[in-house]
C-alpha cells in the first residue's frame, strides 16, 4: 500500500517508528495528485502549483519533528481557513490574490504540534455557500466514486481529497452540513464540533453563530486525534469556550453495550431515498448488535430548521460579506467613481449564490421585515435546541441519516436553489443548537455511492460521538473501501 493512502495515525507510527520520512509522505501525495488531480479537482489553482519535489517543502527540522505530536505530516486546509502567505480566496474572485498576513488559531495549533501545512488549498462553495462544491471559482470538484456526482459541499475539495487518498487528511468548515454532508458523500469520516470548541479566529466568516472548523479524516481515529489538537479556548475568539478538552483517543473503547441512543422519527419521511432509509435501518440494527439500546424519539421543530437556517445564516452572510467592497483587498473592478466602483467590483466578484444569500439576508434584516422574519426565526432556533436538550436528557446520543440521498450528480440541483438547500435537512439542526455532529461511512448505493451515518451527543460530549462511531467501525469494513481512480 502507497503511503498517501495511510491513515494519519499509521503514518505517525511509520514516522516514530523511523520507517519513513516526511519527504516521503510528501512525494507519494504529490505523484498521487499528479495522477488524478485533472480529474477530481480537489484543489484550487491546480497541481502545476506543487513544489516539483518535497526537498523544496517547507518542512519542520528534524529535531522538532521528533519533539512534535505530528512529526512533519502534511494536511490540507480548506480555502476560507487563513494560512500565512498562502492565497486564501474562499474560492470566489472578489477575494483574487489575498494572502493572509497571518495564520488562524487552528493553523497556528498544527504547526506547534509539527504538522505541514500542504501547499495547495482545497475547493469549496465560493464563501461556503452550497452543498455541491460546485460554487466555485474555481469550477467545481467531481466525487472520486463516480466522477459525474457531486462530493458534497462545501467543504468538497477536503472531502474528494481525503477520499481519494490526495490528501492524508484535512480541515474543513461546517455552518450546516459543509463538513458532514460532503463526508457522506464521499465515503469519510467528518467532523463539527460543538460551537465554541474549536476557535474560529482566522476562519472567513459565512454566518459567525453557527460556523465551526472540524477534521475530515480517513478513520474516526484519526478525527479524535485532530480534533484534540485544533480544539481548546483561544481569547481571539470571543465565542471560545473555556473547556477542558479531553484526550479523545481514550473514547475509543469499542465498547457501547447499554448506551441509549435516540433514532429521531422526523428524520426518516416522505422524501427520503429508499436506499438510504434502509442503509440506515442496517446501520442501527447493528448498533443495537452491539449492546446499544435504540429507541425512537422525537424532534417536534425538525420541520422548521431548514427555512429558520436559511433566515439566521443569510442575515449574518450579508452582514459578514459587506466588508469586501474591492477597497482593502482582493478584486476591484475599474472605474474612476467611487460608488460605481463599488457596484462593479461586488457584481463581477461575487458569483450568483452569493448574490442571492446576500440579497435574501439584506431583505430579512432590511425595517419592517426583521421582526416577522429574523426575530421568530431566532425563537424559533430556541425551540429547536430546546428539542435536543429534552431527548439528551434521557439519551446518550442521537443516531440518524447525514442526507436523505447519496450524492447527485453534476448539475442536477444547480438551478434548483431550494433542492439544494433541501440537502442538508438533517445537517443543519446540529448547527442551529451547537452540539456535535460526526458522519461516518455505513455503507453504499447499488450504484456504487457512499452513504454516511449521523452521529449526535449533546454539547462538548465528542468523546461519546468517538466512543459510538469507532465502535460501529471497526465492526464493519466501509472506511476500508477505495475508490478505482
């Protein structure tokens, strides 16, 4: 097996083990973009961007290697996540050419604990705005299962790499899905943390109270590793939470006899695909094999997160997008008139969904519309959490689909706004109450297309989302599975 197709924590024992080097690790992911970069599209300005060898790397010395948890292995960032000197665009062209004059809180965490940032950053939706990474600038992502399918968004180029074995592992977004939905999609584990958990200081704001940063790995183990690292309080970030994080390796106990879990009634209706509800059904079934106890619950305000969601998230975009005005940096348009240059610069830089969220969330905010609108839909988002807090006062975690379908195919839902919005219905109520969220493979469509399992505790209780979902996988093969490119 090539090395680019490890997982992290078998590298990390090749590396302390000193049975391969950095160098290596780097090469063997190199070859493997060269190879099939053309056709997944994972990354942003293409491969003709990598050093032509890891020799002219920025690598850590051989000495801090040895100091450091992560020993010099590389991850890949996704594009709204500030990397020092390196573009950092979120994949629209109003942002053409920003280089971050500084490293976010989470980067800042990795290059302490030795880890090289890879030089090419993953596509996503232009600002995080999609669920099909077709959104971008850049043009969109293809899934590594089948090419003619979407990897999910927006954080699809993270997902599409890591699937395809173009990355060891890499960091994401998820505002309400971003980082779940594409993992589903893409036969991956994905990760969002409880709001407040991981600093979201450096990362571009889509819709700040309900943006998280999370891992998107090749196994659970692996995402507790990550996830311990980039976690903790940062006084960058007023929204941090001071938590003691736990090591969440020691979640991983393969044992959940007696745990309850809550299989949600709402999430299993009229819409959902067939073949999903029935993997689902297997998935729980073996659950319940291995000493769970499931029971179904209820989640009344399900119903309501979708549109609650596309209220809160638009209203925050539009007031986080209005500083990008082609003053300070990124795209400007041409033009001697002030105003006029305004105009220009956010048309031609902004693309078409990010038009339409900023719209919606101006109107929403907009005198005479924000009581009946961005006000009920706050009340409202309490009511949702309030549903979550009642079911967690009685179980350890929430068991549920991530979508209600396997990915789609290129184009199908681009001039379909709400089908696409629709696809994160069982994503975006995680988001709305703050609490943790893991998707994890549990199986495949007749056509050959992954399908992900939802995982959901209550807040800052990763460790029980570890403790369930690397149960599950390591009495089953899906993670194992790849993919023929």
């Amino acid at each position: 097996m090539e090395l680019n197709q490890l997982t992290a924590h078998e590298l990390l024992e090749k590396l302390k083990a000193q049975q391969t080097t950095p160098e290596a690790i780097l090469d063997s992911l190199y070859a493997r973009i060269q190879k099939i970069e053309p056709q997944v599209k994972a990354y942003v300005r293409g491969q003709a961007c990598l050093p032509s060898t890891s020799s002219q790397a920025d690598l850590p010395s051989v000495g801090d290697r040895h100091a450091c948890p992560l020993r010099g292995l590389p991850i890949t960032i996704k594009d709204n996540i500030c990397t020092e000197g390196l573009p950092t665009e979120c994949c629209s062209k109003i942002l053409q050419g920003f280089r971050p004059p500084y490293d976010a809180t989470v980067i800042d965490k990795l290059k302490k604990s030795g880890a090289v940032i890879f030089p090419l950053k993953a596509n996503m939706d232009e600002f995080a705005f999609g669920s099909s990474t077709e959104n971008s600038y850049f043009g969109p992502t293809r899934n590594p299962w089948n090419l003619d399918y979407v990897p999910g968004g927006s954080s699809g180029g993270s997902a599409a790499a890591v699937a395809s074995d173009e990355a060891i592992w890499a960091l994401g977004s998820d505002t309400g899905g971003s980082i779940r939905q594409p993992a589903s999609f893409c036969g991956v584990v994905g990760l969002k943390p409880t709001y407040g958990r991981v600093s979201r200081f450096g990362l571009i704001a889509f819709a700040s109270s309900l943006d998280q940063i999370g891992p998107i790995t090749k196994d659970v183990q692996d995402a507790a590793i990550l996830t311990g690292l980039i976690s903790g309080y940062d006084p960058g970030d007023s929204t941090s939470v001071n938590q003691d994080v736990p090591d969440y390796t020691k979640s991983l106990t393969g044992d959940i006899k007696n745990l309850k879990i809550g299989i949600p009634k709402e999430y299993f209706i009229a819409g959902m695909d067939e073949e999903v509800k029935t993997i689902i059904q297997e998935a729980v079934n073996k659950l319940k094999d291995l000493g769970a106890l499931a029971n179904s619950v209820s989640l009344p305000h399900t119903e309501y997160a979708v549109p609650v969601y596309y209220i809160i998230a638009t209203a925050e975009a539009s007031s986080n997008l209005a500083r990008f005005d082609g003053v300070q940096y990124g795209y400007r348009a041409s033009s001697d008139n002030l105003i006029q240059m305004y105009k220009l610069t956010r048309a031609q830089g902004f693309g078409q969904e990010a038009k339409r969220r900023i719209i919606l969330g101006t109107f929403v905010l907009s005198h005479g519309y924000y009581d009946a609108y961005y006000l009920r839909a706050l009340k409202v988002r309490t009511l949702i959490k309030q549903d979550f807090d009642k079911v967690f006062g009685e179980f350890d975690c929430i068991v549920a689909p991530t979508s209600p379908t396997s990915a789609f195919k290129i184009g199908e839902r681009a001039q379909d706004p709400l089908s696409m919005y629709l696809s994160d219905i069982y994503t975006i109520s995680a988001n709305l109450a703050g609490i943790p969220a893991i998707s994890i493979p549990c199986g495949f469509t007749k056509k050959g297309l992954p399908v992900g399992l939802q995982i959901m505790a209550k807040p800052f209780n990763e460790a029980m989302l570890f403790r369930v979902a690397h149960t599950f996988e390591q009495n089953t093969d899906w993670h194992k599975f790849k993919t023929k490119l």
